[in-house]
C-alpha cells in the first residue's frame, strides 16, 4: 500500500431519488496499482483490471466472498477487461497486448497485436466474434488500430480513412454483432453494421473516452477535458446532451433504469431518464474514476487512481448498493 492518504468515508447521496443506491463504500484505497476496468456476469463474479507498477498487471478478482489477484505472467498495463463467459476473457492493454484468460484452468495466453500500440478498450458480441480498439497518445501522427478476433486468431481491421488519420479509439460497445459502437479522439464515433465500419456525424470534436448502451436506439457516450461531454444515440443521430458543471467523464455503464457517468476527481453522475445530476456530490477523493459497472442487483461499482499520468497508480474501488462486498487486502 501507498504511504499518500486520503479520507473517503462513506457518503450518502443527496437529491439522487428515485431508486438509486443511496450510499458508497470503500472497497479500495491507495491500492498499489490503479484500476483501470470492472465487469462481471454477477456480483459474485466480479473482475477488475489496472495498472502495472513492476510486479505484474493488476487482475483482481471477487468470487462473493474474497478478493484475489491472478498472476498472467506477462507485465504492462491492462486497460479494459472484458468476459465472454464465466470461464472466459479479455484483457488488453499496453505494447499491444491481448491476454486471454481461463478462470478454470488458471492459463493466460498472451497475443501480441502491435507493439507501438496500447489497447484501451476491448467487447464482443460472442466468444468469436470480439473487437479491440487502441492507438499511440505519444506521437502527434495517426496511430488509431483495431482488431477482430474469429475464434482462432487476431486480425487488424482496415478503418475508413477519417478513422485512420486519428491519435487512438478508446473504447468499443455493441447491441449485436450487426451494431457496433467505437469512440476516439476528436469526438470520432463509428459504426459497424455488420459488414462495414462508417464514421457517424458527431455533434462534437473532443475526445470520447467511453460509449455504452442498453439498446441500438439507447447508446452514451463521454470523454471530455477540464469538463464533461456526454452524448445520446437514439437509433438515428448522436445529441450533445452535457450536464453543466460536469467533470470530464472516461467511464459510463447505462443500466435498464439508470446511467452512471464517472470520472474527474471522483466525479460521479446519474440519469434515470431526465436530467443529469451529481451523485452523489463530492467523494472526497482527487484520485479520478475510469471505469463503471451495474450488478444484477443495481448496485454501482467504480474504479480508477491515479489515471492521467504514469505510473498508473493509487488505485480505487467504490461500491454503491446493498450490503457491501468485502474489501480488497494488501
């Protein structure tokens, strides 16, 4: 654990009715690694991913009653997790790493994309039919790259000129195999029909961290810099639909009745079919949420640290809900 403390009680949740959960806990603080990505098939089969500080990505893992971390064998940053199935996923990440991991059989095999490339973001529509999207932030020049995996193997996919010319795509989401969603710098947003990826008119040229739906006519994306963008997809344009006074946002997870928009400095906002607002206001925290996720039960789990420079560091988790699961050890 990191000597650096900060006080993240438990807060309740002010003017967030209407269903939502209405305190947080602290699964996690100062962790040594910051955490990048959460997900699961339930809530007690939950999986996160971070930051490498020299032993080793974290890969943590909750299975309802502890936490453990899984040794893959390899090293570099992870970014985005993504399960398949209960016995099967995807973490990708730095120096164009895509790990493959079998819960059952405790095996990681590790895929080398694009060594000039870091993955960020990674979802598929089936256990053969899976998407990767990344790009290199250190060079001024296009470096945006994506992959599709068959069941059998990796190949890069050729993207529509304009997408070419981008820095990196961040993340990538579909309703169905046939309806596709990437996000990237300069507000880019493309679409795959199910033979063909298109670029979409988008109402903004800032960057777009993250893009999440729960329907092809219900589809959010956020990014942004010093404040927020948040845009809705409802089946035939993209709207600007920022909240004033939002953080810039990396991670959304739209649920069936709400929306939860984290990022900046433990920012964290709610949509239950209206307006956006803070939930709840302040965390207490200057480490930043990357990453968002909604069990079977509707609780909320956020992760993030130390996210916007290297190492990848001060990891957090934070659990809105029911009764709290339990807490990640040293």
């Amino acid at each position: 654990m990191h000597a650096r403390s900060w006080c993240l009680a438990t807060v309740l949740a002010a003017g967030c009715g209407g269903g939502l959960p209405d305190s947080w806990e602290v699964l996690g603080s100062n962790l040594d690694e910051a955490l990048l990505s959460i997900t699961g098939t339930s809530s007690s089969d939950v999986w996160s991913v971070g930051g490498d500080v020299g032993s080793g990505p974290a890969v943590l893992h909750y299975d309802g009653t502890s936490w453990s971390k899984v040794d893959t064998g390899d090293s570099g940053d992870l970014w985005w997790v993504f399960e398949a199935s209960q016995d099967e996923l995807w973490f990708v990440g730095a120096d164009g790493r895509a790990l493959h991991h079998t819960p059952s059989s405790d095996t990681t095999d590790v895929f080398t994309l694009n060594t000039d490339t870091t993955y960020f973001g990674i979802w598929g529509a089936a256990a053969n039919d899976v998407w990767t999207v990344g790009g290199n932030i250190d060079v001024a020049s296009a470096g945006a790259s994506m992959y599709h995996w068959d069941g059998s193997a990796w190949s890069e996919v050729t993207l529509p000129e304009a997408a070419a010319n981008l820095r990196a795509l961040y993340k990538v989401w579909g309703s169905s195999a046939s309806d596709v969603w990437v996000v990237g710098t300069d507000g880019a947003l493309l679409h795959y029909d199910g033979s063909a990826w298109s670029m979409a008119t988008s109402p903004t040229d800032r960057t777009l961290f993250t893009v999440h739906g729960t329907a092809s006519d219900d589809v959010w994306a956020v990014g942004g810099s010093g404040s927020g963008v948040l845009l809705h997809y409802d089946g035939s344009a993209w709207t600007d639909v920022s909240p004033t006074a939002a953080p810039a946002f990396t991670g959304i997870y739209a649920a069936p009745d709400h929306v939860f928009a984290v990022g900046a400095t433990g920012g964290v906002w709610a949509s239950s079919g209206g307006d956006w607002a803070p939930h709840p206001a302040g965390l207490g925290t200057p480490e930043d949420l990357h990453g968002a996720w909604v069990d079977e039960t509707g609780a909320l789990w956020a992760v993030g640290g130390s996210v916007a420079s290297f190492p990848l560091d001060l990891g957090v988790m934070l659990y809105a809900g029911g009764s709290a699961p339990a807490a990640i050890t040293p």
